[in-house]
C-alpha cells in the first residue's frame, strides 16, 4: 500500500464513531476537554504541549492537526521549533531513563543472588 497514511483516511471517523458509540463519545469528550478554551493553562500552549505528545507518540494526523490549532491560537514558527527539540530531548530522556531499568536487569541477571 503506497499511501499508508494520508489525511483522506479521516473519513474514517465516522465508521469508527457510529460502530463504537459510546467509547468514541468519551474519546471525544476528553479530547474536546483538553482542547477547551476556558482552562488555566491558554490555548496556545494546550496545543504546543499537544505538538509535543504528538511529536513523542508520532501520530502524524495529531501532529498535523495540532500545529494547525498552535499556528491558530498565535504560536510563532519559533515556538514549533522550540517544542520540537523540547519533544526530541524528552523522548531521548526517556531512553536514557529506560536504560537505567536495562542496565538493572542485565545486573540482576548477571549476578543472581
């Protein structure tokens, strides 16, 4: 398949939503909760910080809709840029974080007690 992912697959939605109602709507509802306008933390960095967690899960329809809505709420190129590296530094601290466990196990296992 040589269009594995592409924005056209958005019509799906509408299947996915009609054949499970009920887990769709919550979806939804959180989706629209953490999207909302009225929260403490404003709009332009709910949609940077959600730039950064799509970049992190790499879920390119989160990625392309939420720098779209960043770009709307008055997020400037620069910023994009700034949670691009922010995301990549985390991902790699994850690594690092996970490594620590990795490096616990092969002790563990090296050296049984």
């Amino acid at each position: 398949m040589s269009d594995y992912q592409s924005p056209d697959d958005r019509r799906y939605v509408k299947d996915l939503k009609e054949l499970a109602p009920k887990e769709a709507a919550a979806f939804f509802n959180l989706k629209h909760t953490a999207e909302r306008e009225d929260g403490v933390i404003p709009p332009k960095y709910r949609e940077l910080i959600s730039v950064a967690v799509a970049l992190t899960t790499q879920c390119s329809y989160c990625i392309e809709s939420h720098v779209e809505n960043a770009a709307e709420a008055g997020a400037s190129r620069e910023e994009i840029a700034e949670t691009i590296f922010i995301a990549a530094a985390l991902r790699a601290g994850g690594a690092v974080g996970n490594g620590l466990l990795a490096m616990k196990v092969f002790d563990k296992q090296s050296n049984p007690s």
